[in-house]
C-alpha cells in the first residue's frame, strides 16, 4: 500500500511514518511540502492507494490540491490532517473531494481510524466537528446584516448593551433589537449560547 502525505512539517511526517506502520508494516510512505511536488509524484508514479494533506500547505493549499485532483479525474481516497477546526475549512475540503477530516490535536487512535474508514471508501468525521459543520449549513448566517456582525463581535468581547450602543453610536433600543434578530438566526436564547454559536460557525475568532 501506498500513503502520498503532503505536509510541510518535517517532524510531523516522521511521527505519521511511524504511525502509519501500524496499518502495514510494508506500507510505503511518501512524504512531500507541497502542491507541485505532489502533483509531480502523481505524474511520475501514479495513484497512490490513500493521500493525506495538510490544508496550510506553502504556496497553494490543501483545498486547490484536491481541485487539482478532481480537475485530472483522480480518484484518490483523501484525508484532511489539519491543525485547524473551522467548520469553514472542513467544508471547503469535503466539497473539494476530501473523504474526511481529522483534527492533529486528535490521538493516534482517531487518526487510525478515520485513515481506516478513508480506505474502505467511507467518509470520517469526528462528532463534534460533523455538528459543527451541519449548524453552518443550517444556520442562516449570511442573513446577518454588517452592524449586527459588528453588535455580534462586541458582545463577544463581553460588552453590556449600553456599551455596545456608546461604542456604534446606538440607542440600546436598537442594540437590543440587533441582538433579537442574532439570537433567532441562531436559534439561542441568550447571550453566552449566542457566542458559542458564532465561535462554532467561524464567525469569532477562538477564545
């Protein structure tokens, strides 16, 4: 079997070399930095039977390798290995042809696994992350106005409303107004679920 691992940090490889052995001890294991030196192994070897990337690839990303897969009719089995766990980015990659998602913060064990399902054609997601990226289809965030965004991000910073109104020049009125349509949009009830919301969309940078 044939892994085609494309991340640019060395030791990250190594120690997925060594993990990958427990699938196979034949297994062979090709490691790259980069778009054009995956794409270039493709051209001179062939398919492998799995491709784990990276998403902070150098250069081009994770996401335009997996478009330049579909682009060629690849068929690869593909598994994003990613230190993030925006919601926004394991939907870019499922929709560019990625099988599953694996946070790097995940244990040895949610890796094998998730590479287990990738092989048998299945998809992988873990929970959290699948609940993470259902919410942002469901949830109608792009019907949030700018200044309901900006309310939004004042909140979050833990400003009461007579501050968020002092600071955009509103009356508490209209700030109050504001957060109602945030809280139906996102189907909460308060304050603290409406934040947690916003930081699982993507909305906020994490805490």
């Amino acid at each position: 079997m044939q892994i085609l691992l494309a991340d640019d940090h060395a030791l990250f490889r190594d120690g997925l070399r060594q993990l990958l052995r427990r699938l196979d001890e034949a297994v062979e294991v090709v490691a790259v930095a980069d778009v054009e030196a995956a794409l270039a192994h493709l051209d001179a070897a062939g398919e492998p039977d799995l491709l784990l990337l990276d998403l902070g690839l150098p250069g081009r990303d994770g996401v335009e390798l997996l478009q330049a897969l579909a682009r060629r009719g690849a068929c690869i089995p593909s598994l994003v290995v990613s230190a993030s766990e925006d919601p926004r980015a394991v939907r870019r990659a499922l929709d560019a042809g990625a099988l599953g998602f694996v946070p790097k913060s995940h244990d040895a064990g949610a890796m094998l696994e998730a590479i287990r399902h990738v092989l048998a054609g299945e998809t992988y997601l873990p929970a959290p992350m699948a609940a993470a990226v259902a919410a942002l289809e469901t949830a109608p965030v792009a019907d949030l106005t700018p200044r309901q965004r900006e309310v939004l991000r004042l909140l979050a910073e833990g400003c009461a409303n007579k501050e968020i109104a002092r600071r955009l020049d509103l009356t508490e009125h209209t700030v109050k107004a504001h957060l109602g349509a945030i809280f139906r949009a996102f189907g909460v009830r308060n304050r603290t679920q409406c934040v947690e919301t916003a930081r699982r969309l993507g909305l906020l940078d994490p805490s």
